[in-house]
C-alpha cells in the first residue's frame, strides 16, 4: 500500500513540528508549502536528514506552488499570522481571513478530496471560511482547537492531583477564545468526575476556578512568555493526533471545531464540540447534556463565533 500524502499549508513553527511529528509516527510521506520562498525546502531537507538517525521513513518536500499538494488525503493548515503579547486571537481576523481564502481555493484545485484540518486562528470562524471557499463537504473539514484546550486543562488537573496525565480526561467545548467552555463535570480523573474529586478533599472549588481561568488563558500565558509568537508543539501535537484518527479510522472522540448542522441548536458555524472522527472525518457530533450555566456559557461562546464569522464574511473575496 502507498504511503499517504500530508500536506502542511503553513511552514511556520507549528508547520514545522507538524511535519516532525508526521515523520516520527510514519503517518505519510510529507509535503510542506509556504509563501515564504526556502523555508518549506529548508524545513523539509532538515527533516528528512533526521529520518536516517531516527529510522522513519518518510520524504519531505517544500514548495511555494500549490500543485505540490495535489491528491492529498490530508491538508493541515497554519498559513497566516500568529499573535504577539497584547493581541486577542480575534486582532488576526483582517490578515487570516484572506490568507484562508487563497488556502481553500488552493484545496479545492488541487485536492478535493482530502480530510482538511484547519489551525489558523481565530479558529472557528478561520475553519467556516475555508470550508467556504474550498467547498468541501463539511465532515471533511475540521478545526483543531479542543485537543489543544483540553489537553491544557488536563496538564494543569495532572499537576494539581499529582497523578499521571494519561489518568486525567477533559472536554474543553465552544469557540476558541476567551469564551470557551470547560466543562468540569465531564471531566475526571479514571472516570471520578472533579465535582466528585472535591468533595473526596483532593482539591478545592476556589482551586478549581483558578485551574478553569488559567486553562481559558492557556495561550495567553504562553505568548507573554515567548514574546515573538504563540504556541507551537502542544498545537501540532492536537493536530496529529486528529489526522492519525481519520488516517487510522480510530474513531476517536474528540472535541473539535465541527459543523454543527442542528446539533447544540447550531445550525450554521463551525462550534467546538466532542465529536468521532475516523475515515469518514467527522462521523457524527456527540450532543451531551448541558445544565443551564454550562449551556448560558456554550450560547455565549456561540454568539462570539456568530460576530467572527460575520466580520470575516466581510472580508471574503465578492
Ligand atoms: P508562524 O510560525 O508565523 O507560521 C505561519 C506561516 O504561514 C509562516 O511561515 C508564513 O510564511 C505562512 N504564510 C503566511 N501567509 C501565507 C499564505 N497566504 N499561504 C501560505 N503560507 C502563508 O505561525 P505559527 O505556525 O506559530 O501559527 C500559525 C497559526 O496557528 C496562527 O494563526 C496562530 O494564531 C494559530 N494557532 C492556533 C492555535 C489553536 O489552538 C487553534 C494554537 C496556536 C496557534
């Protein structure tokens, strides 16, 4: 059987460690394009002098032409500009927006039908608008936001029960933004939900607050201390692990910027929510309960997409 094809749209530092990460699992043969022209060839050729000590096999290629990622089965994009300190991922949305919209016609020229991840921020409002203008179906279009907030939320919960980070499972829902959702009742520790982990002494609600906050700010923090950019390695990490679900058919249940098509009562955006993925992309939108706060702070969260959508609608190509 033929290696897949991954093709990274963006070979900037989360590019970078996508194409990394890609090699290391043996996921596919690798196709890196950027704007900028040496740096998906430099990236690339670093690489792959890497595969030999590491033993993957895998090729890498750069390009600055779109038909080097012709019939690929997945797309993950980063193209555009990440945020420096003071700047709300929102600030992005006059460059990104046109960024994507080149992205998504390049996808529907060249590779139709590929399994496309988008990371570009403002997130769920970047994914709609890629979805848009590559016209693919909205299964195959996804956004990585989740995984990344989750996973923060389960680091912090890790260090704060001193116990191991595979031990801790979290659900992180709504936009991608100052609005998401944590959701603390769905998350646990070996399936002991944290309200539950309160009253057995091992934390405390005012620590859980604090923990849910920091999780909220999780990119914030990161930018504050890297200064030239955001974050990089735990964002590709996310990526991966949803194209091995599609590319593995894992059917995998994870929470992603998905299209809702009426579930959540979201008809027409792109949400974070928990969802299956395996090869037929997004398979189906897990709709869990929600009681009344956790549901005002979803809507909220869905309003705040809703106005990013907008905004970018203004922005497309007429
Ligand atoms: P960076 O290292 O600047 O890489 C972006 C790359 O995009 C650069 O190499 C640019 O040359 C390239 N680029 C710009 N315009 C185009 C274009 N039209 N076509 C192709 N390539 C282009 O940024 P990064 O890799 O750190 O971040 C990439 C994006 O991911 C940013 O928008 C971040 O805000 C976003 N991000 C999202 C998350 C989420 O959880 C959703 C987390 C971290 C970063």
């Amino acid at each position: 059987m033929a290696r897949k094809k991954i093709a990274l749209v963006g070979a900037g530092n989360i590019g970078g460690t996508l194409a990394h990460l890609i090699g290391l699992k043996e996921l596919g043969d690798v196709v890196l394009f950027d704007i900028a022209e040496g740096v998906p060839q430099g990236k690339g050729l670093d690489i792959a002098q890497s595969a030999p000590i590491e033993g993957c096999d895998a090729t890498y290629a750069g390009a600055n032409d779109y038909s080097a990622i012709a019939g690929a089965d997945v797309v993950i994009v980063t193209a555009g500009v990440p945020r420096k300190p003071g700047m709300s991922r929102d600030d992005l949305i006059g460059t990104n927006a046109k960024v994507m919209a080149a992205v998504g016609e390049g996808i529907k020229t060249n590779c139709p039908d590929a399994f496309v991840i988008c990371i570009t921020n403002p997130l769920d409002a970047m994914v709609w608008v890629l979805r848009e203008l590559s016209g693919l179906p909205h299964n195959k279009v996804v956004g990585m936001a989740g995984v990344l907030d989750s996973a923060r939320f389960r680091c912090f919960l890790a260090e704060e029960f001193n116990v191991s980070v595979e031990d801790v499972t979290a659900f992180v829902l709504g936009g991608h933004g100052d609005t998401m959702v944590p959701l603390v009742r769905y998350s646990t520790v070996a399936g002991i939900p944290l309200p539950d982990l309160i009253k057995m002494g091992w934390t405390t609600q005012e620590r859980l607050d604090e923990i849910v906050t920091r999780t909220r700010n999780g990119g914030a923090e990161i930018v504050g201390l890297l200064k030239t950019g955001s974050a990089f390695y735990a964002p590709a990490a996310a990526a991966v692990q949803m194209a091995e679900a599609y590319l593995k058919d894992k059917k995998r249940v994870l929470p992603c910027a998905a299209w809702c098509g009426g579930a959540f009562g979201v008809d027409d955006l792109y949400v974070g929510v928990p969802v299956v993925l395996g090869a037929g992309g997004v398979e189906k939108v897990v709709e869990i309960e929600m009681n009344a706060d956790e549901r005002a702070m979803f809507d909220h969260s869905v309003e705040s997409v809703r106005g990013l959508v907008a905004a970018s609608k203004e922005l497309m190509p007429k």
